[in-house]
C-alpha cells in the first residue's frame, strides 16, 4: 500500500482536504452523542435551534481542523487523524451506551482499569461503532496520497490552515454566541460531549499534573502518631476490619429500607449504618485516595503535592497494616504497607473464569496477619479489604449462583440490551452477596474474640447509575452527577469488647443515622476508633466522637 507520493508536487491530495473530511465526519458522525443529548432540549425544536445546532457543529470541526493543522505534516497528518477517529469512535461507544461523559477523572479510571474489566466493556456494540466511526474511514483514509510539499511550502500551508479555522470558529462562535454561551452555562455536561476533544482536554490535563505538583515523592504526614490508652478497659489488642466496598448504592441496602430484603444477615446483626453518607467522588481512582487522604475532598483535589494516608500513620504508630485486594488495585494508598491481590487466585471454589468471589479475601485473611511481625500484632492489626463488589457493567459475574436470588436477571455487558428489572435484578443480587460478606466477616471476627477486640467498618467508594435518565455505570464529573453515583452504604459493627474499649455504643450510633457524613469523615472516625494521637486529627470529623461517654 502506498502511502505517500515520491513525484512531481502536483500528485496527490492537498491536507487542507483530508483535514476538511475528518473534521466534518467527526463533527457529525463522530458526535452523535451530543446531537442526541442536544435533540431532547425542547428549546433547540425550533429553526433557532437548527441554526445553532449548525453552527455548534461548525465550531467543532473548525476546532479539529485547528487542531489537525498543526499536525498536517507529512508523516504525522494521518496517524494524527487516525487516533483522532479512534478517540472519537471509543469515546462515543461508552457516551452512547452508558450515558457516561469524557473528563479527566474519567480517562484516569479508564487508564486504570485491568484486563478483567476491559474485557467486561467489551461487545458486539462497540465492535460496529468503532469499526463504523474509525475503522472503515481509516481504511479510506490511508489509502490517499498525500500531496509532496517543500518545507517552506509546508510551513505556510499549515499556517494558513489554522488561521482559516480561526477565523471559521471565531466568526461561527460570534453569530451563535448568545446560545452558546446559555447552553455551556446552565448545561455544564455538554461541554464533556464534544468528541473527541473532551478525550484530548483530560489527556493533556493528566499530562500537565507533573507542572501542578511534584509527583516523584510522597510527603510524610502525621509523624507525632501514636497510641493513646484507650477510653475504657485496654484489654485485648484490637482488630479492625476496614472494607471499602465497591459501587454500593445506598437505597439498594435493605437494612437502609430497601423494599427488597436485600442484606438479610446483616440485619441479624447488632450494626449501626448510616444513612445519609456521601462519597468523596463517582469513580475508584477518585475516591479511595481521597477517603484514606487527611485533606477532605476540597483540599484533596486542589493539593499541590502527594502525601502519606491514613494506613501509613497507622502503621506509624507499630500497629499491623495489610491491604487485600479482590480488584484492580488500590490506587496508592497501600503501596507503603504490606499487601496483596487475590484476581489471580485459583480457589476451585470461589474464582471462576480468572474472576474471584469476593469471600476469597476472607480465606487469606488470617494468612496475610500471620505474616506480620509478631511486636505490630501485639499493639494491635488493621486489615483491609477492597471488594469487587457491584462493579458493573457485568454484574452477573459478581455472584455466586446461590446468591442469584432476584430473576431474571441481566446477563450482558451490553446494558441497554436488559429491561430496567433485569438490570435491577443482577444490581440486587451483588447487594446480596456483600450482605453475606460483610456476615461472614462479622462472624469471622467474632471468631478471634479470644485474642483481639474487633471491629468492622464497611464503606462504599462510590454508587451507580442503572439506566436512571439513560446513565448507566459512575464515574459522571461530581457536579452534574446524579446523588446514584454518590449517596453510599456506610456500616459499623463493633463486638461489645469494642463498645467497652472506646466506650462507643451501637445505640447511640444507630440514633444518629440521619446525621450526615461523608468520606472527609473516614481518615478522622478510623482514628479516633484506634484511639490514635496526632495532630492531624479533627474530632469534629470523628462521627465516632458524639458517642464516646466518659468514665
């Protein structure tokens, strides 16, 4: 296949065309998620509208065509072009099956996401999308002979195309302005619809994090860290187990008054949950730092270098910390400290086509503190367990067959292809099962009531959208996400050896599950449960701190 013509400077194709094409196919084609999002504003169903529609779409190939001008060099134009279709024809896939947008803390989930969940995204759907948007024009696109410039010739060329496309997207801009800027005021998710430049914004702003703060270090915090005698009687040495669960919706929660009877061994249980508990963000890589972070969400976000977490001063203090992992890691929070992930288990039982139940967390538990050194186990262990939970949007592989108690249920990743109550059905089932896990973890604690005073505290990073106004999955920008992808599951069982050691009562928890917190409560309440002194600590984040009674 020829690619570039070697003759005369009159063979083949000027860029400035292939740059027009491309820019009007992703205008149109390519961004078929936004013109449908912008053909349910019942304001645009008019000839207003149709105009503005038109010169929105004018904007956005003039944009491409800025853009592919400052690459429109003769070895880069059309490998530029072909990952501009490819950007495009992805990004429109998951816009137009999931309702999900494009954002930075999107693409940084996208980037780390493991093989299990790619291969779960995976379908026919975006097979014919990405073959129809970037594939077949890609098979015509490098079919053209590009046109044999000089460098100066070049050079003029490429300045001359970017300046046409700024005067077409200024004077464009300039006769829409009034719509335009109504539109990205009052609907700030459309901006995140324009594809494929909603995919190379967040692309560069990943790359630009290295400028807004260091990278290369982690920043020590909390060094003054240690363990105060505890309230009550010290007793045995204490054994909390933290779970971070995984896409929990609170509502979905029958011990938070779900109509389905969804966590019937929880509720045997003496717990206390919390029902009006918010999530730091609406994806994994934005949550689970900011929860185990001392900053809060605000500061988190805006922070201008790394700094240890939570696990890190709790391992400060020589107490035992391990981190077990049934998912695609833990995002930084437990590289400091001992750890390990279970996905590549091969439990004859609970792992199943290279997947693992979220139980086989439970089997390696006493293995894992086995292994830490005998002194941190004596001042007490910490172990923490990050679920598979409800990730969707396979939610069938979750469960266990004996836990498919809700049918039928949905069994593709393709979720548009399910009936909102089969969706419901397979959502409900991974509830279910985290019911029992969450059981069996009570009931494994309460084993090793001999040798520790334990504990257990359950939290969702995030919820999830099941086709509520055609969103499906998490990850929206925290603005303009629906309270689906925020309102989380947040759940505390402490042993009576417990209650008696920091003088916290179940009651008196079970009283204030109206209160609201949120994950800036998580880093403070784990503390003050450990009864850990340092300076970073605020009471008035402990949701513990109001149940302490003195003497």
């Amino acid at each position: 296949m020829q690619l570039f013509n070697n003759g005369t400077s009159h063979a083949g194709k000027h860029p400035s065309w292939l740059i027009l094409i491309s820019s009007l196919w992703i205008a149109t084609v390519c961004n078929v998620p936004l013109w449908r999002e912008l053909n349910r504003l019942p304001e645009l169903h008019n000839l207003r509208g149709l105009a503005f529609a038109a010169g929105f779409g004018v904007i956005i190939a003039a944009a491409m065509g800025l853009l592919l001008s400052l690459l429109a060099w003769r070895w880069v134009l059309i490998p530029a072009i072909t990952l501009s279709l490819f950007a495009a024809a992805f990004g429109a896939h998951f816009m137009l099956s999931y309702g999900v947008v494009i954002d930075t803390t999107m693409l940084v989930n996208a980037m780390q996401t493991d093989m299990r969940e790619t291969r779960d995204l995976m379908n026919m759907r975006m097979l014919l999308t990405v073959l129809g948007m970037a594939v077949l024009p890609c098979l015509w696109l490098w079919r053209q002979r590009l046109r044999r410039r000089s460098v100066l010739r070049q050079i003029g060329g490429n300045l001359l195309g970017v300046v046409v496309s700024c005067a077409v997207l200024v004077a464009t801009l300039f006769l829409v302005f009034q719509d335009f800027s109504s539109l990205m005021r009052n609907r700030t998710d459309i901006r995140y619809l324009i594809n494929p430049l909603n995919s190379f914004y967040a692309l560069g702003d990943i790359a630009a994090k290295p400028f807004q703060r260091d990278e290369s270090k982690i920043l020590p915090v909390g060094q003054d860290a240690q363990l105060a005698p505890p309230p009550g009687p010290a007793g045995k040495p204490p054994l909390l187990m933290l779970v971070v669960g995984e896409t929990g919706r609170m509502g979905n929660f029958g011990i938070n008054g779900y109509a389905r009877t969804t966590t019937p061994e929880l509720a045997k249980e003496h717990i206390a949950t919390y029902q009006n508990a918010w999530s730091c963000g609406t994806n994994t890589a934005a949550s689970v730092p900011c929860m185990f972070s001392h900053l809060g969400k605000k500061a988190y976000e805006s922070r201008d270098a790394n700094y240890e977490g939570l696990l890190d001063i709790l391992q400060r203090t020589g107490m035992g910390v391990v981190w077990i992992d049934n998912q695609s890691g833990c995002k930084g929070v437990c590289d400091r400290v001992p750890n390990t992930n279970t996905t590549q288990l091969t439990d004859p039982e609970l792992c199943v086509d290279g997947e693992c139940y979220d139980e086989i967390m439970l089997r390696k538990a006493q293995a894992r503190i086995d292994e830490l050194p005998a002194d941190r186990r004596a001042k007490g262990v910490v172990i923490v367990l990050h679920q598979m939970g409800s990730h969707g949007p396979a939610y069938y592989k979750r469960v266990p067959k004996a836990f498919k108690k809700f049918q039928p249920e949905c069994t593709s990743n393709n979720l548009q292809e399910c009936s909102q109550a089969q969706l419901l059905n397979s959502y409900d089932n991974t509830i279910l099962y985290t019911d029992h896990v969450l059981a069996t973890a009570i009931q494994w604690l309460k084993a090793k009531e001999s040798t520790n005073t334990t504990a257990m505290v359950y939290v969702a990073d995030h919820g999830e959208s099941l086709g509520e106004n055609n969103i499906y999955l998490h990850g929206l920008p925290y603005d303009i996400a629906p309270d689906l992808q925020k309102h989380v599951p947040w759940i505390t069982w402490l042993s009576p050896a417990y209650e008696q050691r920091t003088h916290v009562t179940t009651e008196c928890l079970q009283k204030r599950k109206d209160e609201r917190v949120t994950h800036d409560n998580y880093f403070h309440s784990v503390l003050g449960l450990l009864n850990v002194k340092t300076s970073l600590y605020k009471p008035e984040l402990d949701m513990f701190a109001p149940c302490v009674k003195p003497g």
